[in-house]
C-alpha cells in the first residue's frame, strides 16, 4: 500500500536503486541465454552438416559398389566407420560391401562385415537381416553350427518365418531332413509368413520333404514376397 503513496520521483529512485542491486545479474542471464540459443543452434547446423556429409559419402560408396570398384568402396567404408560411426549409414555400408564382398568371391571379408552389424547394428531389425545375411553364407561354407548358432536368438518378430526358412535350408544342407521339414512348415505356418516369404518357394522345398503347410493366399488374401532376406513394406 506504501507503494501506491510514493511520488513519481521516490518510484523512480526506487526502480533505480534496484536496477543498480540486481542489473548485472539481468545483464548476465539475458548474455547466457543468448549464448544458449546460439549455441544450440550453432550445434544443431554442426549435427546437420555430419548428417549430410555422412549421406555424401555413403551415396558415393553405394556408387563404387555399383561399379564393383572393391579398394575404393573398402577406403569409403573406413572413412564413414572413423568419421561417423554412430551414422545408420555405417550399417547399410557394411551389408552393402558385404554384398560386393560376394560378388568378388571373398566371403571370409563378406561374413567379417556381416558380423560386425550383428554385433553392433543400431537397430534390431537391421541386426536381424544380417543375421539371416550371415548364416546363409556360413552355411555356403559348410560351417552349419555357426549358422545355426547365429540364428539362435529369439524376438525376432515379422522376421520369425525368414529365420524359420533359413534354418531348414541349414538343415537340409546338413542331410538332417525332419529338423529341414519341420522349421519349412514353420515359415510357412507362422503369423507373418504371407508378408515376407515367397510361399511358392518355400512350399516347394517343403513338398519335396512331404510337409504339409497352411493355404496363405486363401487365408489372408497377400501373396508373398521377399527380397534378399528383407520383410516386404
């Protein structure tokens, strides 16, 4: 109530006699809030700036694929591994060259870019397509436990009849015939199956076991696909 009795002059003193006691402070927090927001701003435009140097980067190790260009491809991939390791583009690099590694008959170099999503891929699905990737080809080597030991894992969701079609085909490679029909009928059997297997493929290799598997078209009306091991969108 004092306040409201005061002359224009005492308020003034007043206003002023607190600006003198607590202005710097103002000063201050109005200095390091500016500063703040620069800053976020300044690391915002720096994260963008890797994100898309990082792209760059794996466009042009996509294209030395592309071209089957090995040495140059390698180089790319360590580049994005030593500048931007925590990039999702380190994982697709690394199933890219994979895929070179291949083509290029090296599948020691291919299974060692595999295991390295499998061990450190940021997102389970990723890890996933490796594993299926991974124990395909140690399979081709005629190294089936460590097949069957990668695909070991549980959770795997949508890719649950991938895993299923991949072990019997282990199986089969190891003239073990029941186990081989019975993880078929699986794939086949599952929830997901008519999403991401090719039905007619895998009914085949189950009909030269003599399994039996259920009508996926008729039950849910999508014919399947699959393309290289990856759940169809």
């Amino acid at each position: 109530m004092e306040d409201d009795f005061l002359t224009d002059e005492q308020q003034a003193d007043q206003v002023k006699s607190w600006l003198r006691q607590n202005g710097p402070f103002l000063i201050a927090g109005v200095v390091l809030g500016l500063a703040g927001l620069f800053g976020w701003n300044q690391w915002q435009r720096y994260q963008e700036q890797r994100a898309e140097a990082a792209s760059a980067l794996y466009d042009q190790l996509l294209q030395s694929v592309g071209e089957q260009r090995v040495e140059v491809a390698a180089g790319q991939l360590q580049q994005l591994e030593s500048e931007f390791a925590s990039s999702a583009y380190v994982d697709q690099a690394r199933l890219s060259m994979a895929g070179l590694y291949v083509s290029r008959s090296k599948p020691e170099e291919a299974i060692a870019r595999l295991q390295l999503v499998v061990d450190k891929g940021a997102a389970e699905e990723i890890r996933n397509i490796a594993r299926l990737r991974l124990a395909r080809l140690l399979s081709a080597g005629e190294k089936h436990e460590e097949a069957l030991k990668v695909l070991n894992v549980s959770g795997t969701g949508a890719f649950a009849p991938l895993f299923h079609d991949v072990r019997g085909d282990v199986y089969y490679a190891m003239g073990k015939l029941p186990e081989a029909r019975s993880e078929y009928e699986q794939a086949l059997n599952g929830e997901m199956a008519a999403a991401v297997l090719d039905p007619n493929y895998v009914t085949a290799k189950l009909d030269e076991l003599g399994g039996k598997a259920a009508d996926l078209t008729a039950a849910t009306g999508v014919p399947g696909t699959v393309a290289d091991g990856v759940p169809a969108q």
